[in-house]
C-alpha cells in the first residue's frame, strides 16, 4: 500500500527527510513494536515543527471557532502543563486509543509527562481510562488473546510458554507458538468460509464492530455455526445459532481489573435466572468433551505444525483417555481446595454447589456442583503467574477482605504508584534513585533504518 504525504503531516516528518508529496509505502507493519534510542537533540529536531500556529492549524476542529481564539487554549493549556508546582493528570478514553495512530499518540501523552517530571506521582501522570472488565481484567491481564498468556507474557517469546507449560502442568511443546487470531481477522474468516465455528463471550461484535453489516450477513447467511454466551438479546445473540444463557455479574464468584492496576474480587449474590451459568462453567464444560487423544496429536499450525506430546503426557502420569477437564482443573492442585471454604460461607456457589434451580449439567444429569473451590483454585494458580515479576497479586481470601488492592501487591501491601522508589518495592529494588521503569519490554533497543 503506498500513499502520498499530505501538507499537514510533512513537517512533522521533515526531520526524516519526507517533504509533502513525497510517496510513503506502508510496508513497515512488520516493525510495528519496534523500540530504539535517539538524542535528545533528535528529538527536539523532530518537534521543532510543531510551534503554536502549525500546531492550530492542524488540530482545530470546531470550522466555526476562530484560529486566533483557539491559539488562546491551546497557550493555555501549556503554560498550565508546564506550570512547575502544579500537579497534572491527563486522562484520555477508547476513541484515543482505537485511532489509526493510537499507539503513537498514547506514547506521546507519556511523554509530555516524562518531560516534565510529572508522571508517576501522587496526583500526577498520565492514565488511560480503558478499564472495562471484560478487557483489562479477562483478556489483557489474564491472557485470553490468542497471542497472550497470564501476567502479560506473550505466547511467541519461548521463556513465557516454558513457564506456562510448567504452572499448568502441561508436556513441553503443547502452547501453540502463533497467536494471530485476533476478532477482526476472525470477522473477515467467518466472511470468506474459513472458520466455520466461533463462539462470542464477554463481548458483543456484531453490535460495537465498525461496519459490521456484511459480519452480520456472514453470521447468518452462511455455512457457518455462532455460539453466543449472554445474559441479553443483542445483536450478538440474534445472529447466532446457539445461544447459552450466561450469569449476570453477582449472579457468580469473579474477579476484575481496573484502569489504576486495582484488583477486585466479589462472592455471588444471587442465584442466576433461568438456567444460566457463568461462562467459566461453560468453558470448563467444554473441557470434558476432548481427550489428551483428541487434541494432544501433531497439530498443523500457521507457518509449522504442534508437535505430538501424548507420549510425553503419558510420562507425566496421563492417559490417551483424560479430558482436558482432568488435566487443567480436576487434578491434585485444584482439589486441594476444599468446597467447604470460611471465605464461602453464608453465600451461593452454583459452580461449586449447584443450587435449587436443578439445572442440567454438560452429561444432562442433575448439576450438583464440582465440590471443590473452583474459583479459588483458578485464582491462586493464576497468581503464580506474577510472583516475583513485578505483577504480584494477593492471595484469594485477601481481595475478599478488602475493597481492592493495586499490583504489584507485596507483602500484603499495595502499589499506589508504580515506578517511584517510594512507594514500588521493585523500584526500590533496582537502586536507581527516586524513580525505576523497570521491566525488559523495550529491551535491548535497537536501531530500526526507516
């Protein structure tokens, strides 16, 4: 793909040597995630464009208010920035961070912070305010992207899945390495025939997807089978051929995450209407009905192939014949903890109990629970994840003793803010003065030819 600079954006490239008219080939997508130095003299060569009226006229978006008049907020807003005993937050929301350039504009927004010493610091830094549940607590932290795993590893990196595969008691070789399947290249599958099965939790695509009109008329035109877990009819629901009814939020056990790192579990409140169940018990169920025989074989992949690691499983003390339900939750770890639980008492535990509903489980007979502390168990091998790597969270019964607490959580305490000696234990750790950016993700920088 190829397109011609535009005037607006050629002075902020000029220090590249782009001028406006210049074709730019967008061939750079592998590279994406790249880091790499330059000198403060480089950087400030790079924003010498951007001065009061180039910067005015690029951004003004209301046609009708003056450029003069808009030049006043913008000089404002700067010299309130810069102002040196004032304490700045900069907040910012989805539209943000969903943009075309959303990563280059959030790194931006750190940096105005970083520039002037105020980011993290009590009442200072810069915070994107994505916090709903369902993506920073169920996909990003906990890893259920396919290119992710627990506490923010990444499924490519060899080290991340060795640990995986370790924790989860798996055979070495079983985490797939590729992890590509993300939801609009599944939408464009599901479109051109490829995938010919999807099931929809904790989100609702067919609704919030942009342009999702020919999604839909895939869903329901084609060969295809959409299994959709809600609590209500939307448009999710409507296209799909399977709809399992979902319990509500206090309907079941959970936990979340919030946009400040803040950790929160909360007990069932209620027993679920209908014969709801939380989606946890739906994939749980799901496990029961393959074999380390069925999935455990040679697996062709995207670029190679799984390898075969059922003779590796039976050296481990499996059979060709458990369920992944008896090799990822019925085993000795979750077992251990018991459905009778302190922490329990006094309230529902359809997962664990079953409930005066009756309702049938994935066998169809009678659901009378797994009598064991399911969701404990999944929480404190979760946290393992963390331990010792600047993501530590608490142990189960503490979140149900308090009103959240802030990762890293270490010896009982939280981390207001991260990154500053003070109040971070693991920046403390690292000897580097008041402040520590810690962490290997931007490590070793390298220096990217553009």
């Amino acid at each position: 793909m190829q397109k011609s600079s535009l005037k607006k954006e050629a002075p902020g490239l000029a220090h590249l040597g782009v001028k406006a008219g210049d074709v730019m080939k967008m061939d750079k997508a592998g590279a994406a995630g790249a880091h790499w130095e330059i000198t403060f003299e480089d950087f400030k060569k790079a924003l010498a464009p951007y001065t009061l009226d180039y910067v005015a006229k690029i951004s003004k978006g209301n046609p009708d208010e003056k450029l003069e008049d808009f030049k006043v907020k913008l000089q404002e807003l700067a010299n309130l920035y810069i102002e040196k005993n004032r304490k700045v937050v900069s907040f910012w929301t989805m539209g943000f961070n969903q943009h075309q350039r959303g990563t280059w504009v959030n790194e931006q927004s750190y940096m105005v912070h970083f520039l002037l010493g105020k980011q993290a610091k009590p009442g200072e830094g810069a915070f994107s305010l994505t916090g709903q549940p369902s993506a920073c607590g169920t996909a990003r932290e906990v890893g259920t992207f396919t290119h992710r795993l627990p506490a923010d590893m990444d499924v490519h990196i060899p080290k991340h899945r060795e640990v995986t595969e370790k924790i989860w008691k798996l055979p070495k070789g079983t985490i797939n390495p590729v992890g590509y399947q993300h939801i609009m290249n599944i939408h464009r599958h599901i479109e051109s025939g490829k995938i010919k099965f999807a099931w929809v939790n904790v989100c609702n695509p067919y609704q919030d997807s942009a342009n999702a009109n020919h999604w839909i008329k895939a869903a329901r035109e084609l060969d295809n089978f959409i299994v959709c877990s809600d609590a209500y009819p939307g448009i999710s629901a409507k296209v799909s051929d399977l709809i399992l009814p979902s319990a509500m939020i206090y309907e079941k056990w959970g936990s979340y995450g919030n946009a400040e790192r803040r950790t929160q579990h909360w007990r069932q409140q209620v027993v679920p209407v209908g014969d709801a169940m939380s989606d946890t018990w739906q994939w749980i169920e799901l496990s029961k009905r393959f074999t380390i025989k069925d999935v455990w074989g040679e697996q062709p992949i995207k670029g190679g192939k799984i390898p075969n690691v059922i003779e590796a499983a039976k050296a481990m003390g499996y059979k060709e014949t458990d369920t992944m339900y008896d090799v990822l939750f019925a085993n000795d770890f979750f077992k251990s903890f018991k459905a009778e639980d302190a922490i329990g008492k006094g309230f529902d535990n359809s997962e664990v109990f079953g409930d005066d509903r009756r309702v049938m489980g994935s066998d169809g007979k009678e659901w009378k629970g797994y009598g064991f502390f399911i969701q404990k168990a999944i929480w404190e091998e979760y946290r393992q994840f963390g331990l010792g790597h600047g993501h530590d969270l608490a142990d189960f019964d503490t979140y149900h003793k308090v009103r959240g607490l802030k990762w890293p959580v270490v010896d009982g305490k939280e981390t207001q803010w991260r990154f500053n000696a003070k109040y971070d234990p693991y920046a403390a750790k690292a000897g580097n003065g008041d402040f520590a950016f810690y962490g290997d993700f931007a490590k070793p920088l390298k220096k990217v030819t553009w």
